[in-house]
C-alpha cells in the first residue's frame, strides 16, 4: 500500500488541507482500514476502474473500508469548512454522505473526468486538481467567523467551551451551531470531540493507560473510552491494537509513502 500527500498553493491554503493519493497493488490488504472522523471533506477520484467521482462528507463517526488487492484513488482533503466556497450548499446535507460529484457540478465533472483520466501520473493529477480549484474558487463565500472559530478548535485540540465560541462570532449559539452546520457539516460541540480524538491519536504513540487520557483533554480513562467507543467504534486498546496490526490509509508513516 501506497499513500502520499501534498501540500495546495498559497491561495488554496486556507481551504485544502492536502491532496492525497492512496494506491494498493499485489495480494489484499490485511485486516480492515478505519478511517478516522477528522472534519474534513475530501473530492475523491477513484481511478480503479475508469474515474469514478464523489464528495465525501464531513463524518461524525469512523468508517470501516474495504480495499481491493488492486485500487487507485487520488482526493483533495479540504479543511474543515474550507469546501463550502466551492460547493455552495449547506455542508450539512453532505454529513456522512458520499454524493457523485456530477450531482452537484455536472458540467464540471465532465471537464474533471476527461482531464484526469489523461493525466500522466499522481504528481500530474495533484497539479490538475489544484488548477481546476482555482477555477472554481470565488472571493467572499467563506464564513470568515466560522473559519476563526474553527482555528481555535484545532488549535486548541478540542479543549476550548462551546459557549466561548458565541462571543469569538458576535452571535448567539442558535447562529453559531445553524452557520457550523452550513459551512462545516458539523456541530462545533462535534467538531471539539473529533480535534480531542485526533490528538489523542497523535499522542498514542508517545502514551498510554491515565497518563494518555489526562494528556490527551479527557477527564479520565473512562471518559476516554466512552469517547472512543462513541466516535471510533473501539476503545483505545483496541485502536492501538488494531493500528498496530494493519496501519491507518490516512497516515503516510504506516501506508508506506
């Protein structure tokens, strides 16, 4: 298995995270692949069979996935509320959804699909993609307000109060959550879990037992697996074990880039 990231230009930065490639090859990938809720959307190209195209929602919980013994697919991850000055539609509606791209931009994906197909390789399709953004890409769409609340988040790894977030926008928590939804696909109170998640995750290498848990934002290991069961499906033994057994296709590390 084979996963790879790069890094958008300067005036895509503040809306892609990355794009990303993940390609597999020979006999079948052991074990399941978990992905992991971590805000963002992606536009995902499946080249295993033809170019297939497809947004991929924001999610609240992980996924098990299935990788065939030969597949292909290079994405754009978006930050988290990034997409929506390219979509243009409540994010919400796409929360835990995987929706053909042709639903929402059928001219487009017509362009995307012929031009990516021709493509000569990841390096070339990561090019592309960035070039078909910046078409896209139109000034003054983004929830200025919602992109400050949600540096805040990460920054801060989850730990920061929901009701802060009411004066960091100038609204009350009905605006607050109602233009989360709309620019992120996400609650923030379900946006702070998922950054907390992360971190722990980041940390589970480093730590373990109450040491990870208090180090990670959580009240406790109880608190801490109660989390984990809620937004991964394991406890935290359990994800170690398992990451340790079969890697996570969202870390370059243990894909193998």
């Amino acid at each position: 298995m084979r996963y790879v990231e790069a890094s958008p230009c300067a005036a895509l930065a503040p809306y892609v995270q990355c794009y990303w490639a993940l390609e597999t090859s020979g006999a079948a990938p052991a074990g399941v692949h978990r992905v992991l809720p971590d805000g963002c959307l992606d536009i995902l190209v499946d080249l295993t069979g033809g170019v297939g195209l497809h947004v991929v929602g924001a999610m609240r919980t992980a996924k098990v996935v299935p990788l065939s013994p030969r597949a292909a697919f290079v994405a754009v991850r978006f930050q988290p509320g990034g997409a929506q000055p390219f979509l243009r539609l409540p994010l919400l509606e796409l929360t835990d959804e995987k929706v053909a791209l042709g639903d929402l931009w059928p001219r487009e994906t017509r362009e995307w699909r012929e031009r990516l197909a021709e493509a000569p390789g990841t390096a070339a399709r990561f090019a592309l993609l960035e070039r078909l953004l910046l078409g896209r890409l139109s000034g003054g769409d983004a929830d200025v307000g919602v992109r400050h609340a949600v540096d805040l988040i990460l920054g801060a790894k989850g730990q920061v109060p929901v009701r802060s977030l009411e004066g960091v926008m100038g609204v009350g928590a009905r605006q607050v959550e109602r233009r989360f939804h709309a620019a992120v696909g996400l609650s923030p109170k379900v946006l702070c879990r998922i950054a907390r998640m992360q971190h722990a995750v980041e940390l589970s290498r480093q730590l373990e037992g109450a040491e990870w848990a208090l180090e990670a934002g959580y009240y406790d290991q109880a608190h801490q697996v109660r989390e984990f069961r809620a937004l991964l499906g394991l406890t935290p033994g359990a994800y170690v074990r398992e990451r340790a057994q079969v890697g996570f296709v969202q870390s370059s590390r243990e894909a193998g880039a």
